[in-house]
C-alpha cells in the first residue's frame, strides 16, 4: 500500500511539473527614443523697408520683391499683411497692390486692404513675393510729395 502511494504521489508530481511546463525567455531593449514637436519659424528678406518706393508716379507701379523664409521643419501657411504707420491716409487708400508668386495672384485690390491668399511653403522652403505698388492715374495734384510708411506683417500657420 505505500509503495502504490509513493507511486500515486510521484505520478501527481511528474504531472504537476508536466503541466507547469518551462518556457524560454529573452528581451531585447531599444533605448533612448526621443520624440520632438515640430516648428514653424518664419522670417523675411529684406528684414526692413521691403516696398520703399521713392518717386511713384500717377499710372505707374513699382514691383518690389520679399522672400519668405521657412526656417522650421513644418510646412505652413503664410499670409501677408499690411498696416499704416504714419503718414497721410489719402495716399495710403489711393495706393494699389498686386502680390504674386510665380505669376500666380496671391492679391489684387487697394493696399490698404492688403491680406493676401495663404501660400504654402514647405520645411526649410523660401518663397518669393512679388508686389507691385500702383498709384492710379486718376490720383490728384493733393497726393503730390506725400507719403506713407507701413509694415509688412508676414503670419505663418502649420499646414493641416
């Protein structure tokens, strides 16, 4: 009778361990992943003065080039604005404008209004603006020797 229980008993055993079973293992680690948000960073060239026009004459236009610079490494968007900073506000709404790139119109209307159609440049893309300033030649003998000093406000948005 022990004998058929020490028999019983390892027969448990070797089952018991049978089914617990033994599996090999291994891990393999990938270190140091590093995860950045991207960025839009705009500028402009020229940083300054970009549509100085000295002489502009009845039924003429001056074309001025700007550079946008995507110094990020996300596409964005672009709009470009302008604001009045001084001088006489007559010439300022006489004046038109007509923004393009690669002979495509981003604007056309009064300077005044300027805000012109977004443009796509890509990661570390440049993209020229063309702007012609026209003074029509209906404008009057009052608009003689004025002037108008403005701002270029050039927005970026990541592209969507």
């Amino acid at each position: 009778m022990r004998r058929l229980m020490y028999l019983l008993m390892g027969a448990g055993l070797a089952l018991c361990v049978g089914l617990a079973g033994a599996y090999f293992t291994s891990r393999a680690e990938v270190p140091d992943s590093v995860i950045r948000a991207g960025s839009v960073e705009v500028s402009a060239e020229p940083t300054s003065a970009a549509l100085s026009i000295d002489a502009l004459a009845p039924g003429s236009s001056v074309t001025r080039p700007l550079v946008v610079v995507n110094e990020g490494n996300l596409a964005m968007n672009v709009v470009v604005t302008g604001a009045k900073k001084a001088g006489i506000t007559n010439l300022y709404n006489a004046l038109t404008c007509t923004a393009t790139v690669d002979g495509a119109a981003l604007y056309e209307g009064p300077l005044s209004a300027l805000r012109t159609a977004p443009l796509q440049v890509p990661a570390g893309g440049r993209a020229q603006v063309q702007f012609a300033v026209g003074l029509p030649a209906s404008a009057g003998n009052d608009l003689a020797g004025e002037y108008v000093k403005l701002s270029l406000y050039v927005d970026a948005e990541q592209v969507h």
